[in-house]
C-alpha cells in the first residue's frame, strides 16, 4: 500500500505573506525538548506567515503558520509550532515527514479558520522596491516526531518585496502567543520555490 503523501522532497511554489515578530521568551508555546530558543534579553524571533502554494509545484494549498527561531546544538532553524493547511494530502506527509503539527482549516484571501471561529487575518500593502536576497536561502526546521527532535533541511528562493502589514488574532485563539510580541518587519514573497525535505 502506498503511502497517502507524496516521497519528500517536496518541491513548491507560489506567494507567501510573512511578518517576523519579537515575543517574550515565556510567552512562547512548547518547542521540541533538545531546542532553544534564540533569543536576546528574552526576547525571541518568531513569524507568522500565510502561503498560497500553486500548481507550478508538487501541490496547490494554502496554508497559515507560526514559527520559533531556535538554536539545537550549534545548528539554527525554524520550528513550526502552530500550522494549518486546506489540503488532507498535505497535512498527512507534513506530520508523518517532518513532524510538522498540520491541521486542517478554511481559508479566504489571508484569513483562516476552523469549525470553532477564526484562527487569524492579515493585510499587507507591499512597499517600492525589492528587498535584495541571496538567489538560494538555506535553513532547516526543528521539529518533534515519534518522541525525538527531528532537523529537515529547506531550500527557498524568489522575489522579496517589503510591505506594511496589520494581523489580527484572537485574544482566546492558538495564536494568542504571538499577541505578546510586536512585529518588527513584514515581506511578500512575491513568486518563491521552495525544496523541503531531504533527496531520497
């Protein structure tokens, strides 16, 4: 029997809306136990994100996440703790894969939710100009599966463009983490590819 996922690599692409936060270091949800966060004057970096993938790529889904910067041992990476896709296919490879903790929502244009009410909003106006990025980022995800800390590499690259952002989430909502913190810079990823998982 095949599995109901696609074999990592997973080779995506499309626009993504990004805000990167500064959160209290004791305000941040549980992170896997061999990570810490990296953080100045306990203050952590985190980020929020909508992303539409499309039919460019492996998939077409849409998706809203958060994430913690952290340190394991000497290398850094993202774990993401909070993640919502409208696609089964994608939430079943993301947790079996990389343990991402994928759940299903709803979502209209930057806006998502579940059964229980809204999980989160965001407007973006993008600003003049691009923001000049390396043709080929590197970075990697910290995540938990099957009991242990799991490091998977990604590989990104697009057009960046600065913009001015306003979120909006709920005081009682999963995301109420990110309430503590304030955002301190926001991009569109206008057009990126995106390589997560290692090559078999």
């Amino acid at each position: 029997m095949t599995a109901p996922y696609p074999p990592e690599p997973w080779d995506l692409t499309g626009v993504g809306h990004v805000t990167l936060w500064r959160v209290p270091v004791d305000a941040l949800p549980p992170l896997p136990f061999s990570a810490t966060p990296l953080a100045v004057r306990g203050t952590a970096l985190a980020a929020t994100a909508f992303v539409s993938y499309d039919d460019r790529g492996l998939m077409a889904y849409d998706e809203l996440l958060a994430g913690v910067v952290v340190r394991t041992g000497w290398k850094v990476g993202i774990s993401i703790t909070d993640i919502w896709v409208d696609s089964e296919t994608s939430m079943l490879g993301g947790r079996a894969l990389w343990g991402i903790p994928k759940d299903l929502a709803t979502f209209g244009p930057l806006f998502a939710e579940t059964a229980t009410g809204p999980i989160a909003s965001a407007s973006f106006s993008p600003r003049r100009g691009r923001v000049p990025v390396p043709p080929l980022l590197r970075g990697t995800t910290v995540q938990t599966r099957a009991g242990r800390t799991l490091v998977s590499p990604i590989r990104a690259g697009g057009r960046v463009r600065s913009a001015q952002a306003t979120w909006s989430l709920d005081a009682d909502g999963p995301l109420a983490w990110v309430r503590a913190g304030r955002p301190v810079t926001s991009v569109v990823a206008e057009d990126f590819s995106m390589r997560f998982g290692a090559a078999g």
